[in-house]
C-alpha cells in the first residue's frame, strides 16, 4: 500500500477520489453530477491549503498499474489570533473492499507527517453520530470535542 500527496498533475486520481466518495457517501448530487473541470482541479491542486492525500494498492501480477482505495481531502487554515495553523479533514474514505485494514488510519498518520513539516499545531475531523467506525478510529487518535455544526446559507 502507498500513500501519495497528489500534485497538480495527479488530476485523474483526484477525480477518481470524487467517484470514491460519491459511492462511500452514497452521494452522487455533490460528487459526480457536476464534476469539476481538469483547470478546476489543477488550480485546486496547486494550492498550498488544499491537500488531498490518496492510498494506492499494486494490483496483482501487474508491477506498474494500482488501484485508488482511499483518500482523504483536506484545508490548511492559516490562523490570525497567533502565527500558526489547523488542518481540517474535509472527506475522508476507503473503498469498502480494503475497509478495516488501516488505510484510514495510515492516510491520517501521512496527513500528521505533512501537517508537522507545514507547522500545523492540530488536525481536527468532524464525523456524524451513527458513523461508528469513523468514531471509533478518530476516538483512538486524538480528544473529542462536542460542537454544534449550522450551515448558513448564501442568498
């Protein structure tokens, strides 16, 4: 299993990752019925507060081709009470076939690795109640802290 940092190059594996999540969420509405564009994404890729990390498996017998079996997306936010930043994981999935193997939690171990050389002092996550195995991993990775979440809309 590798864990790549996609680069503005990577866009085929960044829309495969939209694919990963459409079905992971069973969202089609937000992740595939109006794709971005390849400048949207490049662009999206270029960007020191974006990044999106992706976990690869080598297919068998084949020594060049591997397939995208998880991912996550996230934003590095640049704070203004003091010179420092979070990051925040936006998305975060594993195909279901390569669930409950450590994929998850390798992807954030990558993302901590990235967040130290960025001078990150936090990474946080939300995850919905009812997402057991999400709790669970983010549970035994970090503190829990209990928050409303409103979504207001622009007019």
């Amino acid at each position: 299993m590798e864990i790549k940092i996609l680069k503005k190059e990577d866009v085929n594996q960044l829309q495969e990752l939209n694919r990963l999540f459409a079905e992971a969420f069973d969202d089609d509405e937000n992740y595939q019925k109006f794709p971005p564009s390849d400048s949207y994404l490049i662009n999206l890729l270029s960007k020191e507060n974006f990044l999106c990390l992706v976990a690869l498996d080598k297919l068998e017998n084949q020594t060049h081709r591997e397939i995208l079996v998880g991912g996550l997306v996230a934003y590095v936010l640049e704070k203004f009470e003091q010179e420092r930043k979070e990051i925040y994981i936006y998305d975060l999935a594993v195909d279901e076939k390569y669930r409950r193997k450590g994929i998850a939690r390798g992807l954030i171990i990558a993302l901590q690795k990235k967040a130290k050389e960025l001078g990150a002092y936090v990474i946080y996550v939300q995850a919905d109640y009812g997402d057991d195995p999400a709790i669970q991993l983010y549970n035994s990775m970090g503190s829990k802290e209990e928050v409303l979440h409103f979504d207001i809309e622009v007019e």
